[in-house]
C-alpha cells in the first residue's frame, strides 16, 4: 500500500483562522497533515526569526480530525524550522502555507509572514506552494478555493516543483464560476506609496498607524496584478 504524502501545513494569520483551517480540511483529503502555526497572528513578519528569546510550542487540537496540530510561539519561519528540525519524524513531501487573508500578489510576497514560510521550506528543499485570497475579512469565504488547491497542490505533488523555486498562489474575490481560470505569471512591479497616520493618545504619548497607496507601473498582461483584476488565479 503506498504511504499518504506527508504535508506540513503552515500559516501567518494564527492556528484558529478560518483561511488555515480550510486548508487542512483540503489537505486531508491528500495525505498525512501535521500543522504548525503561530498561536497568535503574526502578519507581515516577513521572514523573521526568534533568536533572543525562547520557543514554546504545544501540541493541541483546535478542530476535530485526522491532522497534527502544533500551537507555537514563533514566527512562521520559526514554525517550518521547528517542525523540519524538531516535530517531525520524516521530512515533509510538500508544505503549503495560508490560505492567507489577504493578497500576497506583487510587491507584497515580500513582507509576508504566509509566503516565509513556505519560502523557508524551498529554502530546506521542500516543494512548497503560500495561498492568498484577495480578502482580509476574518469570515471570508474561502469555499470556491477548494477545487483549485486541490488540484494545485496534487500536481506539484505528481509533477515536482524545480529546486529553488516555491509557488506563490493567489485568488481573487470571486465566486467560483466567476473565476475564469489560472495563469502561470510574473510579479508584477510595484510599490506602496507609504503613509504614517500620526495621532496622540490620552496620555499625551505620540503614536503612528501605518497606512499607504497601492501603486502598480507594470503594464504587462503576463503579470499577477493583471491575472487577479481580469478574473484570474496567478501563480508566480
């Protein structure tokens, strides 16, 4: 009988979100799923590391089912460290990390806590593969995503994914007979124009919100941006 693929499954968004759990409910129905994420929302960490301080990581259950689930104090990256290092008994045949709240497309992979995770698994060896949804709403719906991860994830799976190269998947707001289909694309070249909202609090004490403007020069059809506004999935 031929072994279920192990598939570590990470996150930035914490172990009780919605976009995560999904993914392991999908995972599921490919393999052997063993999660390690964040107890607490750790977006755009970026690839961050813990090293002043200590780890702490427990082995819980947030939802009924088949999978391993690992609660821990870190940050993604320290996530995939301590399960590749430490939890598991055998290297994973393919991590995937999200289903992120949020998009992850263009100049955004950089700071993002989904993508370092999975980056960090590339970076081991590991065929790995982030998911985004271009909504940040902590209910989103993440059903029309379903079939599409499936099929992703399954033929990286079959197929391999290159040495060195980690797949960055991201789904507009739609419904699943609005998306049109998926691209293989670019990153498309753009930046924030970033802003510092500066307020005072009631003791006096100044402090800032981070805010900005999305700005996109890149013209190009071949680019996740275009993919994602023309109904598209991209995949860079």
């Amino acid at each position: 009988m031929k072994k279920k693929p192990l598939i570590l499954v990470c996150n930035d968004d914490g172990i009780t979100a919605p976009g995560l759990r999904t993914l392991i409910e999908i995972m599921n129905e490919i393999g052997e799923v063993v999660v390690v994420a964040p107890d607490s929302p750790k977006s755009a960490m970026s690839h961050a590391i813990t090293i002043n301080s200590t780890l702490h990581c427990e082995k819980i259950k947030v939802k009924n089912g088949p999978q391993v689930e690992y609660s821990c104090s870190g940050t993604p990256a320290d996530c995939v460290k301590l399960a590749i290092n430490e939890l598991l008994d055998r290297r994973p045949d393919i991590c995937v990390s999200g289903i992120n709240h949020g998009s992850n497309s263009s100049i955004n992979v950089i700071y993002s806590g989904t993508m370092s995770a999975a980056i960090e698994a590339g970076i081991e060896g590991i065929p790995a593969i982030g998911f985004s949804l271009l909504d940040f709403k902590w209910n989103a719906d993440f059903k029309p995503l379903k079939k599409f991860i499936l099929r992703i994830t399954t033929e990286a799976l079959s197929n391999g994914i290159p040495k060195g190269v980690v797949l960055n998947v991201n789904f507009p707001k739609l419904k699943e007979e609005e998306i049109k289909g998926i691209k293989i694309c670019r990153q498309a070249k753009a930046y924030w124009i970033e802003e510092f909202d500066k307020r005072t609090n009631p003791l006096g004490r100044e402090y800032y919100w981070l805010t900005g403007t999305f700005v996109n020069e890149d013209k190009g059809e071949d680019t996740d941006e275009w993919a994602l506004n023309n109904k598209y999935i991209s995949i860079v």
